[in-house]
C-alpha cells in the first residue's frame, strides 16, 4: 500500500507541478508570494521539488502552505479544519441509515418473494440508481420550499453558535444527511437481503431447525450471524471511506468540507492544498481497501489472510 | 434343453438395417446456444425488457428531437429565457402552458392585462378590457381573489396570486432599424395579417420607464391613472370594467405614430425607432412561433434540443467507455489469465496502482492538463479509461483461471492449437457472459459521474452547440426555486436513464448466469 501510494503521489505532484502557477492581482501580495516561492524552492526543476516536498513531509511533516484559500496556513491544518462538517454529515447519515438499511434487508429477505419484498426491491433498485443530487434537490424543494421545515443550506460556524455541535447545527444539517442517506439506506438493504437469503436457504438452518429451534430464533442466531460476515466489513470500510465525503452533496448544502475544499483549491489554483487533497483522497481510498480485507479475518476468524 | 445343443447356422443370421447407414436424428428444433438461451430468459425479465424499451425511447428521444422543433441546435433568444414548457394542444390546466405562478400587487397585475390590451390596440382604437382579455397575446392565465398583507411600512396592501404565461409576459419591446427593414416588416404586416409595428409611447411624466415598452398606459408612481374631466389625475383600479387610458405618442391630427426617424444615413440606412410586439417580431425574424416544447433555458435555449444533445453525448460517451473498456480488459485479464505466474503477478501490481487512483482526481488532472489541447470529452474519455477497465480485467482473468485448466483446453492444445486461439476461441467465450454484464453496468455509472463532473464545474462542457446534463442542472441549480422545470426535466431523464439502465443491465447479469438470480455483487 505504501508503495501505491509513493507512486500515485509522486505522478499527482509532477502532473500537479508542472501546470503554470498563477499569481494573485495586487502587486504587494505578488511579491511577497513570489519571494516566498523562491526561498521554498518552488522554481527549482520538478523532481527537485518533489525531493523538498518529500523531506519536509518526513522532517517537519509539512504538506505545503495554502496560498490563496487561508494564506500561510499549513495545508494539513486546512484540510483537518474541513475535516470535522464532512465526517459529522456522513457520519449522521451512517447511523440514520445503516440501521435502516440492515432492519429493511432483513424484513425482505425473510419475506422473500411476498408482494412487501418485491415493494422493497423495486424501491431499493429506484434508489440505488436515482443520483444522490436528484435526492438533494427534492430534499430543498420540499422541506425548504414548499414546507419550510429545514434551512436551504448549512449554517456557517458563526452562525450556529462557533460549534459543530451545537443543536442549530444539527438542523441544518438534516437535508445534506436525508440527501445522503436514501441511496446509502438502498445499497445496505439489498446487500442484507442478498446476503441473508442465501444464509436462509442453507443447511445450517435447516439442521436448527430441525433441532427445535423456532424461525425467528434460527434466523438470529444462526442466519444473520452468518449474513453480516461480509456485511460488516463493508460497512467498516465505507465508514473509512466516507471521511472523504460526497463532493456534489457538499456543494449543494454548502458543506465546508473536504470535498468543497478539493473543488475551491483546483479553482484557485492553490496548489499545494489541492496536491494535499489528491494524497487524503488516494490515501483514504487505499485504507478503506486494507481495511476491507484485514476485516473478514477479525469477523470470522475461519477466513485467513493469505490463504487462498 | 433341447434348444441349448441346437446350432444355428450362420446363413440364418441378417443384419437389422443392412444397406442403411445408422445415424443420428436430425433435432426437429433448432439448438438452442448459449446466447439464444440467455436471449429466453432474458425476455421473460419484464423490469428489464421495459428498461430496455425506455433507453430505446430515450434514444430514439435525443436523435430525434432536433427535427421536431424548428429552432436549430445553438439557435437562442434572450427574451425568452427561462421559460416553461409549451405545448400547443396540451396547454390546459396548468400543464405545459408555459405558465408560472407569482403574486402580484395591483400595479404589477395591470401591467400584466395592460399586455393583452395593448397587443389589441395596434390601431389606437382604445381597446376594452374584454377584448385584451380575450386575446390570445395576454399573458394572465389565472387571478386569484385579491388578498392583502402588511408590507414593511405596516401599511395594507392589496395582492393577487395569479398564474401568467410567461411567453405573453415578454409583451413589447423597442427596436431599431433601418428603412429598408421598415418596410419590409410593413409588408410582411400586409402580408400575413400579424400586427408587428404598435404606437410608440410618449416619453413624459406618466411614462414610469422610457425603456420599458410594455407601459404604453399613463401611470404615476407606477399606479395606472387616468385624468378626468376636470383634468385632475385619478388611480385606476383593477375591476371588471377597467379601462386603461393609453400615452401613445400623437401627431397633430390625433392619429398614433409608429416609427420615429432616429437620425443618420440615406434613405436605405435612415435609422427608425420602433416598438414591436415580441411574439410576433419573432415570427417575422425567424418565419416560426415561439415554440420550446421544454421550454427554454437560462440562457434562452430550447431546453429540448439542449437535454437532448446532454442525452446524446451522456451515451455517446458511456457507451465509448464501456466498449473501449471491454476491450482493453478483455485483453489485459485474457493475457493474465492465462499466462499466470510472474507476468500475472507483474501486470496485478499495475492494475493495483492504476486502481488506487482516485477517478477525480484523474478526471481533474486531466482535464487541466489536456483540455485546451484535445478538447473536454476526449479528456473525459481518457480519464474514463485509465482505470475503467480494471473491473472487467479482473472479471476476465478470474474466468480464465478457472477454465485454462479444464480438458477442452488441454484438448485443443494437443490438436495444435495456438495460444491466441485457445485464448479467444475456446476460454474467452465462456467468460463472455459476466463481462457483458458488467460492461453494461458501466453505463450508468458513467452517465452519472459524467453529471456530476460537469456539474461541479471540473469538467467544463457547455457551449452553444454542445452541453451536457451536468451543465444544464448546474446552470439551473442557482434559479430552480423559480423555474422548477429547469432542474425537474434533466433530473427526470439522468434519473429514468439511470434506473433504466441499472435494470437492464441486472436483468442481462440474471440471463446470463442464471445461478446469480437476486444475488447482488
């Protein structure tokens, strides 16, 4: 993985690199940018910068300055304070929907091929493939338009009271969380009821059965015990993935998260928060392939790593 | 016992069939393969077969939706931006009339009849309220009963909601031409009967804007007026019996004037000032009626013809990724698969790589680094396929290893048969059906990271003759709130194309391996 890593960053930032930088309008600014360029070696030739960009990581854990979006700031530092708006909305919209998904995936799956069944999974297929702005946009129509329920977008920190986590917040962060939470309800449901149905229908229930147990007690202890060993580890893994967040649910609720700060970096053309946002995502996306495959050992210790 | 010492002589013996060949029967019914068998089962997947039918429409749709209207591709008007939906034939009950709703104070809703009146009073004759209300130019549809509320200044105010077809609202406008043109239009009046040149308005102190063609009527602090016998200026109100007292501009014998000589050039060039009636202007310059059967964008293009280059280019595109895909994966996993061992385990750690990176990111760096020279949509097609094909090259290379070893293989091997023939004559096939399966689930994932690329802006592809469904939701996402259309109509058709094509590809993955029935990867 860190070699995977070592090469996809190292073709980010010579892609990134070598695009022509641009310089801000007022002269006084420009200078004093240009200066600092110098002094950090920015018109060095690219792989030269891609050594100092290496040494500072590993020395000062340094990931480049943001010129434009917060001037001087570190880019980590940038990054980590979009961090908290887009983990606190996936994260609400995580718990709204992974219950949900996995109580819908169970009710279909025992009451396979029944007309509520087929209701679910003729909804689930609409949903999973209706895209999630189609969602956002409903959502703002009807419960900001029309009802007048929840606020158009996301408050701004100074608005809900200097905290993320104060309550005025969490209201204005419902339309984002319904948004993302109709395809995440959708793609949990027909994992769960592809998964238990196949566990239903296997020998290990029918020998529970035959040893007294009733259906329900069957399908807990026996059924969904074996259902969630892939289901789990999916869930943990897009949990993982999900720091990196939706960018087009975050423009359209105005989220000051990850995703937003990717699409104003690459406006702005300030390249070293975009190149820090290229290694967050690569990386983020690497983890939660790891940890999607380390995770079936620990859920099932009958499945081993390197085995095959 | 007797019979056991018996001997029978070998003349007594004869063949069953002598002289006739012993062969099999011919199959009354024709065999049915592999492929004619996924075709059954396929058919009797109703959810898929509709699926299927609605792409074929939305096809059929975006091809043939330029010859059904006459405006052309990139062909816009600024006037008539942002309006609805208008079918002629359909246009009832608020569906498809081109109307929106809006409240109004009483000025407003004046100024809106004084529309349809004006369009009546072409020869000054002071047109009633009935006739403007009768004619087909008004752009009041629907009037609430007044209602009031307190406006800011706590003062009562008098509203009306009222529903106006916003292609009638665009009313009158002012022009200027040369006389050569004027006399065209003059002959094109006589020609096809249509009204185009009204009565210019006097620019005076009942006049609220001298730009605004539409107040042709005397106000006052934008409240209509009229003046009395004993010259005193009143407010007119709306009521039934309202009439309007018109401030055309007069020559000395009373009569209304309809051009006025703005200055310069000869007789051809002399520039001339005159105020049109829009919907019939528009007529007489584009020899058609204002016709957006989608109605128009923000920008004032048909939004037909735009969703319908969207759709185009959407499936141009996702069908180019997914065949090229095909193709680069079908090959990739087909030399994995079946060469195995270090060139397996080498071409594993590239895919490895190339899938660990980020499609945006790939989008994005290609796009800043190649779109001014080859264009946005080969960009997007390039960054489609870096690692598009990883999936499918996987699919491939697990077929393989699971059958290069069977005996067929090793049958065809040993009557001499080449690699590359044992590759795609003999185990290729067999791996066929999972690969179309998830070749044709990459559509719709296309279709939608296509959207959404575009409309976040990192992929830029409007333009006046190219757009895509991206664009045209991110161009309606500031204004929808007014113009649901704007947003409703993209959103319907991403949304159909891609529940359409999620259901045909499901029921294509089902035809195929039967096994797999309901079991969702």
């Amino acid at each position: 993985m860190v070699f995977t890593l070592f090469i996809i960053v190292t073709m980010t930032f010579i892609l990134v690199h070598i695009l022509p930088r641009e310089m801000p309008t007022d002269k006084v600014q420009a200078q004093a940018i240009a200066a600092r360029w110098e002094a950090l070696g920015y018109n060095k030739p690219v792989l030269t910068q891609y050594g100092i960009y290496l040494k500072n990581i590993f020395t000062k854990w340094d990931f480049g300055t943001s010129w434009y979006i917060a001037p001087r700031k570190p880019a980590l530092d940038v990054l980590t304070s979009r961090f908290l708006p887009t983990l606190l909305v996936n994260l609400y919209s995580m718990i709204f929907s992974v219950p949900v998904g996995i109580a819908l995936g169970v009710y279909a799956a025992i009451r396979k091929n029944k007309w509520d069944d087929s209701l679910i999974s003729t909804l689930v297929m609409v949903f999973i493939s209706v895209p999630s702005y189609v969602y956002a946009f409903l959502v703002q129509y009807f419960l900001y338009f029309k009802l007048g329920w929840l606020p158009l977008t996301m408050y701004s920190l100074a608005d809900a009271g200097g905290s993320y986590f104060t309550g005025k917040m969490f209201v204005s962060m419902i339309p984002a969380v319904i948004a993302l939470s109709f395809g995440s309800i959708a793609g949990y449901t027909r994992f769960v009821r592809a998964e238990l149905t196949e566990s239903l229908t296997s020998e290990y229930m029918l020998l529970a059965r035959t040893k007294g147990l009733t259906r329900p007690q069957a399908t807990a202890r026996h059924a969904l015990k074996n259902a969630m060993v892939p289901i789990l580890p999916s869930i943990l893994s897009e949990f993982i993935g999900l720091l990196s967040g939706s960018m087009i649910i975050e423009r359209i609720f105005s989220i000051p998260g990850v995703g937003q700060l990717y699409i104003r970096s690459l406006n702005l053309f300030d390249y070293d928060v975009f190149m820090m946002d290229c290694v967050f995502y690569t990386f983020i996306g690497l983890l939660a392939g790891i940890v999607l495959d380390l995770s079936y050992g620990f859920i099932d210790p009958r499945i081993r790593m390197g085995e095959r | 016992m007797a019979d056991k010492n018996k001997k029978i002589s070998p003349e007594q013996f004869t063949f069953v069939n002598m002289g006739e060949r012993l062969t099999d029967v011919k199959f009354d019914d024709k065999p049915i393969g592999y492929f004619k068998d996924a075709w059954i089962r396929f058919r009797k997947n109703k959810a898929s077969v509709a699926a299927a039918c609605i792409i074929l429409i939305i096809f059929i749709f975006s091809v043939v939706a330029p010859f059904l209207t006459n405006n052309e591709n990139g062909f816009m008007d600024t006037y008539y931006a942002k309006k609805g939906p208008y079918v002629y034939g359909l246009n009832k009950d608020g569906f498809m009339d081109g109307g929106v709703d809006r409240d109004f104070s009483e000025p407003g809703i004046i100024s809106k009849i004084a529309i349809g009146i004006g369009a009546e009073d072409w020869d000054a004759h002071g047109a009633t309220l009935e006739e403007g209300m009768a004619s087909i130019q008004q752009p009041l549809m629907e009037i609430s009963d007044p209602f009031t509320i307190l406006d800011a200044s706590k003062k009562e105010k008098t509203y009306y909601h009222a529903r106006i077809n916003s292609y009638a609202e665009v009313g009158f406008l002012y022009k200027s031409i040369e006389q050569s043109e004027l006399q065209r239009m003059q002959e094109w009046e006589k020609e096809t009967g249509l009204h185009l040149l009204y009565p210019l308005v006097e620019e005076n102190s009942y006049n609220v804007d001298p730009k605004d063609a539409n107040n042709w009527y005397k106000t006052k602090k934008y409240q209509p007026v009229y003046i009395n016998d004993k010259g005193k200026v009143k407010n007119v109100e709306y009521a039934p019996g309202m009439v309007l007292e018109d401030n055309y501009k007069r020559d000395a014998q009373g009569n209304p004037i309809y051009y006025e000589y703005t200055g310069g050039g000869t007789l051809e060039t002399a520039g001339y000032k005159i105020r049109v009636l829009y919907s019939h202007y528009y007529i007489y310059k584009n020899g058609f009626e204002p016709r957006y059967y989608f109605g128009t964008d923000s920008q004032g293009y048909d939004l037909m013809l735009r969703l319908a280059g969207g759709l185009r280019l959407s499936l141009l595109l996702a069908v180019s990724v997914s065949v090229i895909n095909f193709i680069i994966g079908a090959a990739y996993g087909a030399v994995e698969g079946f060469y195995g061992g270090w060139v397996d385990l080498l071409m594993e750690r590239v895919s490895d790589i190339l899938s660990g990176v980020p499609f945006i990111i790939v989008a994005t760096l290609f796009q800043i680094h190649l779109a001014v020279k080859v264009g946005a949509i080969p960009c997007l097609l390039f960054a489609y396929i870096l690692n598009g094909w990883i999936g499918i090259a996987y699919r491939v290379r697990t077929q393989f290893y699971r059958f290069k070893k069977q005996e067929f293989v090793l049958a065809a091997r040993t009557l001499g048969a080449r690699d590359a023939r044992l590759i795609w004559k003999h185990i290729f096939p067999n791996s066929l059906g999972t690969i179309v399966t998830s070749t044709a689930l990459i559509i719709p994932s296309v279709i939608f990271s296509e959207s959404m690329l575009s409309y976040l802006g990192i992929v830029k592809l409007g333009s006046a003759k190219t757009t895509s469904l991206g664009t045209l939701l991110a161009d309606a996402s500031a204004i929808w709130t007014n113009y649901p259309h704007l947003m409703l109509l993209p959103a319907l058709f991403i949304s159909l194309l891609m529940i359409s094509f999620n259901l045909f590809g499901n029921g294509l993955r089902d035809a195929f391996n039967p096994s797999l029935r309901n079991v969702e990867d």
